[in-house]
C-alpha cells in the first residue's frame, strides 16, 4: 500500500445526514487505523447504515468531513464518486450476478487489469476464501455461507483500502452466521484488510470486530472494545443494548460502596456516577446493573429467588428469578441444576463489574 501507515484510513470528522427534515447522523466521529475491523452497532433506525452509506458515497453529508487516507472524500457540496474511494461493499443479499460464474463475479471489479493478473487474482481470492474448487459453479450452486464468501472475494479482489459490510450475515441461520463471522474475521486479517461492518446484532460485532460503536439516535454513545462495552458500559443505553441484564435498585454513602436488596457491592474505584459535590448526607439513589452471571446458585445461601421462567441453553440453563421484595434478577446457571418453575432456590451476588447510574436516568 503506498498510504502512509501512519494515516487513519477512515476519519469521520463530525459528520452529519439527514433525509428531508429528519437528522439520521448527528455530529458523528470515529477514526479506523489500518488493518482493523470496527463495528457500527445499535438497533434499527439507529443511522448505522446511513453511515456506511456516507463513508461509500452514496449519500451526501451536511456538515463535516469524511476522509479515506487523508483525502477528503465527503463535505457539504462535494461527494467524491464511489468509483473513486477504492473501496470494497459486501452486501446483506450478496448481490451476485446469478447469470456469471464464481471466478466471473470475483473477476468483475479487476476489469481494467490484464488477463493473466486478473485469472492469478481470481484463483488467489478463490483459495483465501475455501472455495478453490467452485470457480465454474454459479452462485446459485452454492449454499448461503459459501455466496457470502464469494461475495466477500470479490470485494477483496481489487485490494481496496478500505472494506464496508452491511449486515453481511443476517440472511443466515444462527450457527451459520456465528461460524462464518469467525471465519470472515481470519479471512480479513490474514490480508490486513481494514473494514467496518454494521450490523444490529452484538454476537456477530463480538465475533468479528477489533473496535464497536454502539449507536442511537444518530450517535455513537460509546466506541471501545467488546470487553468494556460489556462490563464497563459508558451509559444506560449501552448497558441495556449490549448482553442481557436488569436494573435492581441501590442507595451509596460512600463513593465505593452501593447496598442493595441482596447485600453491599463494593468497587475498588470510585464510581462515575457518584455525583462530584458528594451526596450532602443524604443516600444517594442509583440503578445497578445486574447481569445474569453476577447472580449464582448457592443452596447454602439464605437468599432464596422463586424460578419465574427458564430458557435451556445446553450447558447452561437462563433462569428468571423472583426476589422477595417481587423484583426480578437473571441467573445464567449449569443445567444440570434443572429447577422446576415455582421452586425456590437459594442464590448470592457476586459482582466483580460494578455499574450504576443515578436513579432515573434514560
């Protein structure tokens, strides 16, 4: 690559969009380094495709800028060509042309290069993708996961500086798409591919990026990696969006100590959302976070829950519990511990990620 390894290869400089009257994008950030794989996250109408669409050209931006390499591509009044931003799309529906072959819809992008590159190119991309032995078959021949590896070949192929995936495996069966994230992840990083995906589910953000940017309502309310968007969320959205949890109530009196129905959590840190003038003698009302591996089957605990629900997941079964006050907890527990509903068992907190916000915050 001849762009300085220094450069980001994706800036966007406080972009914004909008259809009609309506702001989709909204002052929106983010910078992509060479070779890695970041993820727009959040649910629909978030204005994560939106994004992508900006970042390949084909929408406009109303302010801000968008700059591939350190060229601006994006400003108000101007939008560079997508033929000109030397990236590559994957699709949520593949986009293939049923009526070429596989090594002719991987050779499409390479028009512009002689014959026998373009062929060398093709058998290259059709061994990084496991498919060296489907060149002659249409894409119609193969299976749903093998069209998306296709798909993502002849992205591929052109060697472009930067690779957008939208939703790339939402029209695939559960273990198909987790199996294939991992796979396309290793594809990815084997060629020092630098991508950003969008998608609404976090097992395939997990899965396949270095870096996630959870949106909502045009905004990234946080970008970090998978670990610290899951235990160290930065805001109550987030940590509702991201993994399954509830809110149980608390009261601090100090900055590092929270009480709640099932005992005191204690953090070694301050926490955020102790206010900075202190509480002024008063407890201060927060909502915790709760997450279904904080809570844990103990028999020999006083604390005992009522089994509401339970959704058997092979090694683990999920339990949805009833405390004594009548609020609800999740417990993720091994299943050969097979409750009935209706039976009390005794549990116990065990927080090592403590996460509170002031009571009442959105």
């Amino acid at each position: 690559m001849s762009a300085d390894l220094a450069t980001p290869v994706l800036e966007l400089d406080r972009i914004q969009s909008a259809y009609g009257k309506q702001v989709v994008v909204d002052a929106l950030s983010l910078t992509l380094v060479r070779g890695h794989i970041a993820c727009l996250l959040g649910p629909s109408g978030c204005g994560k495709t939106t994004v992508l669409r900006t970042i390949a050209g084909f929408e406009p931006v109303l302010a801000g800028e968008i700059r591939i390499n350190g060229h601006v591509s994006s400003r108000l009044g101007f939008t560079q060509p997508p033929e000109k931003r030397r990236i590559g799309m994957v699709f949520q529906d593949y986009a293939l042309f049923p009526h070429l072959t596989v090594a002719a819809n991987i050779a499409f992008g390479l028009g512009a290069t002689a014959r026998e590159q373009r062929a060398a190119r093709v058998e290259e991309m059709l061994e990084v993708v496991g498919l060296a032995d489907s060149g002659q078959k249409h894409p119609h021949q193969l299976s749903g996961g093998q069209q998306q590896r296709v798909a993502l070949a002849r992205a591929l192929a052109p060697k472009p500086e930067l690779l957008l995936l939208d939703e790339p495996f939402s029209n695939l069966d559960v273990d198909l798409r987790e199996r294939l994230s991992q796979e396309v992840r290793a594809i990815l990083k084997e060629q020092n591919a630098t991508a950003i995906m969008v998608t609404h589910d976090q097992h395939e953000a997990f899965a396949m990026a270095d870096e996630i940017g959870v949106m909502n309502q045009g905004r990234i309310e946080q970008w970090d990696s998978a670990y610290n968007l899951y235990h160290r969320p930065a805001t109550r959205f987030v940590a509702d969006f991201v993994g399954q949890g509830v809110f149980m109530s608390g009261s601090m009196a100090t900055p590092h100590e929270i009480s709640v129905e099932m005992g005191v959590l204690e953090s070694r840190q301050p926490l955020p959302c102790w206010p900075e003038n202190g509480n002024n003698g008063h407890e201060f009302l927060v909502d915790v976070l709760i997450r279904p591996d904080d809570i844990l089957h103990d028999d020999a605990s006083p604390v005992q829950a009522e089994v509401l629900h339970k959704a058997f997941r092979g090694a683990e079964i999920l339990y949805t519990l009833r405390l004594a006050s009548g609020g609800k907890v999740l417990s993720l527990v091994p299943s050969h511990h097979n409750h009935a509903i209706g039976e009390k068992i005794g549990i116990r907190i065990e927080v090592d990620h403590v996460v509170a916000f002031p009571r009442g915050t959105r």
